[in-house]
C-alpha cells in the first residue's frame, strides 16, 4: 500500500476510534440521566427512610448499571442539591421536595399539612388599579381597583414560596383586618363570600427567578422557579383569585392524575 493511502487509512481509523469514544461516553450520559430520573423519584417518595442511599454496588447490580453510569447520576443528583457525601457514611439525602397535588383544589396549607407548618410572611395588602390584564381576567371594569397581596410562605420555617395575589376589591376588603399570616385565602374565600370555591385554571413553567424574588426566597439569582399561575372562580363561577406563585424548583413536586379521554 502507497504511504499516501497507509497515511490516509491510519487517520481514517483514528477518526473512527474518537468518535466510537464520544459516542460511548454520550451513551454513558444518555443512561446515568435516566438512572438519575430514576433515583430522584425514589428520593421523593422516600423510599430510603434511613437517609442513606445503597452502596454504588448495589445500585449497579439493582439498576443494571456500571459503577461510572452510577457515579455519574449521584454526582447529577449533587448538583441538584438533593445528596451529599458523606465520609463512612455514603450517599445520604441531604434535601427533600414536597408534593405538591394538582389534581385538587386546595391552598398551600391545606396541601402540604402532613409535612409541616405552612406560616405567611405578609409582605404588601394594598389596593391598587387592576392592570389591564388583571382587570380582564377577574371580569371587571377596566380601572377597578383590586386587593394586592405578596406574601413569602414558609414551610417548618424554610422559604417555599413567594405568592402575587389580585382579588376584586369588593372581596379585597373583607380581607384586609383577616388572618392572612396564619390562614389559605381560599379558606377566606369562602368564608367572605359563603360559597365554596369551584374550579380553576392553572398554567405551570419554569422561570429564572429575578434579584427581588431570588432574595426573598433566599434561593440563589438567576435559579429556575416553578412559575404557577391560577385563576381560581367560584361554584358560580365568578373569578375571584389570580395568583402567581414562584416556587422553590429544590423545595417542590408537583403531581398529578391524569385521564386521558378522546
């Protein structure tokens, strides 16, 4: 074989050979994100109630997984913040999420009550012109006044949310002098009005949390927040309550049951 062509079929292996390297280690990626899906979900539904996850042998014998895809899905897991290691300890949970149902129509004290306290830090209550949108979502006239509320929720005393709230200020009013700090404004709701909550609609993204709200859910700037926006009516339903809830992305899980109809 002519040097040109031995010098040409040498580069063609060696081409080859990267990328048989690349695609493996892609492959190795491709395996330990779905042995991280699968583990985060074990973590959330508390399947390791010691707090210490098994040895990496174990998982690679129970997953089918090599010691470097397991290694690998712990360390993406780290980096979530939801592990940690601990020297002749091992892996251990270092953080959990809360469920959070979406199936139901409850406030956040009433969803999360088997975890701990929810507490309110009122933060704004103050009547305020309805902006455009606010004014066409509640169905009021354009210019109306609403009932402004900001309050950063905390869970067992942890930041777990910071809650926009517009309710029409025929109901604002009533409640202005209520106990917002200790209880759900669906329960005032209800109260206020003595009809009970119907339906609502909600639409849920992620979202880079800016300066302010980084600082008041003491979560780092520029850190991805579960944006949930609801719109919640009545039996009758009149809408009373437009919401949007930044939600710690480390601190929440939201799930829910799901029919699929034709």
């Amino acid at each position: 074989m002519p040097p040109a062509d031995r010098l040409r079929d040498h580069a063609g292996q060696g081409a080859t050979t990267v990328a048989a390297h690349r695609a493996h280690r892609r492959l190795r990626a491709d395996r330990a994100r779905q042995l991280a899906d699968l583990l985060r979900h074990q973590l959330l539904t508390d399947a390791y109630p010691g707090g210490t996850l098994p040895h990496e042998d174990t998982l690679a014998a129970d997953y089918r997984a090599s010691r470097n895809t397991v290694r690998e899905a712990l360390d993406l897991l780290r980096a979530e913040g939801l592990v940690a290691r601990q020297p002749g300890v091992g892996t251990v949970v270092v953080a959990r999420k809360y469920p959070h149902g979406l199936d139901r129509l409850m406030g956040l004290a009433e969803t999360l009550h088997e975890h701990g306290r929810v507490t309110n830090e009122v933060r704004t209550t103050v009547p305020v012109p309805a902006p455009a949108p606010v004014a066409e979502r509640l169905r009021l006239a354009p210019g109306s006044e609403v009932l402004y509320i900001e309050r950063l929720r905390r869970l067992n005393g942890l930041p777990l949310s910071l809650d926009l709230t517009y309710v029409p200020l025929d109901l604002g009013t009533e409640l202005l002098g209520a106990d917002l700090e200790n209880t759900d404004v669906f329960r005032l709701l209800e109260s206020v009005t003595g009809r009970p909550l119907g339906h609502a609609e909600i639409t849920l993204e992620a979202v880079t949390a800016d300066a302010h709200s980084a600082a008041v859910l003491e979560a780092p700037r520029g850190a991805a927040v579960l944006m949930l926006e609801r719109l919640t009516h009545l039996a009758d339903g009149r809408p009373v309550d437009l919401e949007f809830i930044r939600f710690r992305g480390d601190r929440i899980a939201m799930s829910g049951s799901l029919h699929r109809s034709l």
